[in-house]
C-alpha cells in the first residue's frame, strides 16, 4: 500500500496535480499571511467580512460564558442546548420555513440529509457540477444516482418521466461553487411538481449574499416573482454557515415532519457530538448581521459589477457570474500555476483550481470577492491579471 501511495503522490506531483497547505498566520480585512508574507487575497468565502466582525466576536466570548466550551453529547442524549434551538427557530423563521435542523458542518448536512431520505429504491438526479460533497452523499445513500449535463433541464425531464421510483429527489448547487451560476430553481420546482419528485438545494454561496437581506436563492427568486413564499413542501434546503455567515456549521430547513424525521433517522446527526453551543450563540447573532447587511451587499456587487466591466481578455476568458465567485479560465494546469505564482510574486493570492476540482481543460483562478475588498484591490488584480494575458498562451 505505501509503494502505491508513493506513485500515486509523484503522479500528481508529475501531473501538475500536487496541493500545498498554506500555513496561516494573519488576517487583517482582505490581507492574510501566509508562511510570514502579506498578501492581498480573493480566496475567502467570507463574502460579507463576517468572520471578523466584533459584534459576533463578542456573541462567542458571551455564549463561552454562559455554556461552557463543549456539549460532551450528541443532541439526542444531553447535547442539544437552549441556543441550538434559538438559532433553529430564528432561521426557520427568516427563511420562512417550519423548521431548521444545525448540522456540525455542509459536508456533514449533505451526507446526512440525502442518506436518510433516500435509499436503494429510490433515485437522485444530479447536477454534473454539483460539489463532491453531495455526490458522496448520493453514493452513500445507495440510490440509483443519474447525473444530467449542467443546466440540462431537457435531459433532466427525460430521466424523471421514464423513472419508475416511488421516491425520486433532484440534489442540486444554488450556487455552483467553481462557476458562480445560479440553478434554475423554478423550473426545477415545477418539474418536481410534474414528476411528484422532491428538491435538495445547497446554497453555500447563496445564503448571506443572494436576495433581500441576504435570505439566499429562494429569496432572489421570489423577489423576481418566479416562486411563492410560503415555499413547496417538496424543498429541501441547506446553507452553510462557513462562507458568508462568517462562522462554522450548516443548517438545514424544510417542514416539521421531515426535520423531525432527520431527528430520528440522520445518522450524522444522531451519532456526533453537538455543535457547541456557544458557536449556537454567535450564529444567532450572524444571523442577525446578515439580515441588516445591506450595505455589504451593495458593496459588494459594486466590486463585482466593477471587475466585470474592467477587465479584458486575450487569450482567457471570464465565466458567466454576477455572484461574488468570478472564474477566469486559463485553460492549461502549468499555465493557471504560472499565473497563481506571478499573482503571488506581487502579493495578491488567487487560487488556481484544477483537475479533478475542474473538469480538464478548464483550470482556473476563482475569484472570491467579499464586503472587506475596495476599489483599488479590484483595479490592483485586473491589472496583473491582464498583463499574465498578454505576455503568456494560456492554453
């Protein structure tokens, strides 16, 4: 087994495929430190700024206080705390759901969620760029698991109408991750209705920034008038609450019956200690910060909307986004590490994304911008990025 392994990390070494930790020291608004060197970074989930703001800062110091640094238990044996079921009730509430299930983190809501839901029996249709999280869960769950061609609603109605599956579940990105478009959610509502099937939306990057006050994919529907409030019975809905929620975790909202079926039968909830619950604490108050971060918002897509117009390309290209996940396409792995370095050697960080993250041909840099960004860190990028352009083939 350890000759194997031995290849296999020099095949990727070979291969332009090799990752790297960067070490962490500090972080100032959008500066990090990395191994002693201060960079300007777009790597960051952190769409609002959040993860650094005083007001949840203190919340944490407070819920410590008063709860104690660990529950020592699941929820089901002595581990679900009074702020757990605050932050549940008000999220359930803002989103205009019946009830909210906190999971310890999206990966772990993901696989827990659609592993209980669905079984052998059943069936999962599957964006093609859905996030590796989700299609590990359909894997686990041991349903028959069909994965449609991105955006492909045609394909998508042709595998529902020939599936004999009494339980039949779409499983899909809000915001696909490594592109920064949008699922089509009301049409894939209706389909649901047509083909008596049920909708899991992810919305990691939509939750914080998407909608009024930030309420996420539905919310941006709804406010466009494509989906009703109260929302189908038939959604399922997850948001993170690492990215633009600044904190740690993940919650789930849909109906009563189904929260409570998880309750009894997730085995990722049943059998992990409880999320602290002073973390329950600060999350109650992001979720607060998030709802009156208006202005954040409209900073926010001033930068993307500034980014967008700005730059200009040669030889790469710029995916189709306006959420704060901006994708420039290079093309090559060496050619997306080349850029990844020059960025660096200037004190910008940018992470090149590549195979098997990507599909290949496609490596990347994806852009994070947040609410901690000015104007003159976009223009300072758009220049180095376009000068990598012209002096370099990108494929």
């Amino acid at each position: 087994m350890l000759e194997q392994i031995h290849h296999e990390l020099q095949s990727l070494k070979d291969n332009h495929l090799f990752r790297t930790r960067k070490l962490l020291s500090g972080r100032l608004g959008s500066n990090l430190t990395f191994n002693r060197q201060n960079f300007l970074s777009f790597s960051s989930n952190d769409y609002l700024g959040l993860s650094q703001n005083q007001h949840i800062q203190d919340a944490l110091i407070e819920g410590i206080h008063l709860s104690g640094n660990g529950m020592g238990a699941s929820h089901l044996i002595s581990g679900h705390h009074k702020f757990h079921e605050v932050f549940e009730n008000a999220f359930s509430e803002a989103l205009h759901f019946e009830r909210a299930l906190l999971f310890s983190s999206g990966y772990m809501a993901n696989m827990g969620i659609i592993s209980a839901l669905v079984g052998k029996d059943d069936t999962i249709f599957s964006d093609k760029l859905n996030h590796a999280s989700l299609n590990d869960a359909s894997i686990l769950s041991r349903a028959n698991h069909k994965r449609y061609r991105h955006h492909d609603l045609k394909y998508l109605e042709e595998l529902l109408r020939v599936s004999k599956s009494k339980v039949k579940l779409i499983v899909t990105d809000g915001v696909f991750s490594m592109d920064g478009d949008l699922a089509n959610i009301p049409d894939l509502l209706q389909l649901c209705e047509t083909y008596d099937a049920y909708l899991y939306i992810d919305d990691a990057h939509g939750f914080g920034v998407l909608g009024k006050n930030g309420k996420g994919i539905l919310q941006y529907f709804y406010d466009q008038e494509k989906i009703k409030i109260p929302y189908s019975p038939r959604i399922i809905y997850m948001a993170t609450l690492g990215k633009a929620a600044g904190m740690h975790g993940a919650v789930m909202a849909s109906s009563n019956d189904l929260v409570e079926y998880l309750i009894q039968k997730s085995k990722q909830y049943i059998y992990t200690t409880a999320l602290p619950a002073f973390m329950a604490y600060g999350l109650k108050e992001s979720l607060n910060q998030i709802l009156k971060a208006d202005q954040a918002r409209r900073h926010l897509n001033k930068l993307i909307t500034m980014f967008r117009g700005g730059i200009k390309f040669q030889k790469m290209s710029l995916g189709n986004s306006f959420t704060p996940i901006q994708p420039v396409i290079v093309g090559s792995e060496i050619s997306v590490l080349r850029l990844n370095q020059l960025l660096m050697d200037k004190g910008i960080y940018v992470p090149a994304i590549r195979p098997p993250t990507v599909p290949p041909g496609t490596s990347r840099l994806r852009i994070s911008f947040s609410a901690l960004h000015q104007d003159e860190d976009v223009t300072t990028l758009i220049k180095n990025i376009e000068d990598f352009d012209s002096h370099f083939d990108a494929h």
